[in-house]
C-alpha cells in the first residue's frame, strides 16, 4: 500500500515515469529508466540516412522496423518522409551556423 503511494505521489523519486511503458534494464529497477525521446529519434535517423546515403524509405523496411521495435523501443514509430527532410534541412543549417562559428 504505501509503495503505490509513494508511486502515486512521487513517481519522479521512485524513478517511474508515468507517460510511457517501463522498461528495466535486466529487471533491475535501481538502473534508470529508457525513455524514447521523440526528437532525439528523428534527428539521429535523418542523421544516419544523410551520412549513410541511405533511402529516405529506408525506415519503412520491415527488417528495421522489426530492429527498432523490437530491440531499440516499442514506441519507436515510422518517421514520415516529409518530417526527415525538413530535420535533415535543420541539421544541415545547425552544422553550417556551427562550421562558420569554428572557422
């Protein structure tokens, strides 16, 4: 009883995140927690595709999508092909700003 308050009440301190599914790492709970960052996802797989010279379908593929859902994250969706050129566009000026400060 006073475990599920403390989970209710404190989730932060009992290191329980309550927006998304728990997974710990080798059922250990003292580990912290994965948590899928959503914008973290997309900008490393516009990242991977643009240094890869990859498709941009290429997370359509089943054998990838099985690869991320199954070993990486449930949650991990299917980024739309519009999302990846507008984050690799981002990316791209980022590192340009970045480059122009460091020369």
């Amino acid at each position: 009883m006073f475990q599920q308050h403390l989970k209710a009440k404190y989730p932060t301190e009992v290191r329980l995140d309550t927006t998304q599914q728990q997974l710990h790492k080798y059922g250990n709970p003292n580990i912290v927690l994965f948590h899928l960052s959503e914008k973290k996802y997309k900008d490393e797989l516009a990242k991977c595709i643009s240094v890869e010279h990859l498709a941009f379908n290429f997370d359509k593929k089943l054998s990838f999508n099985n690869f991320v859902q199954n070993a990486c994250a449930l949650q991990a969706k299917s980024v739309p092909m519009t999302t990846l050129t507008q984050t690799i566009r981002k990316l791209n000026c980022k590192e340009k700003i970045d480059l122009q400060i460091f020369l």
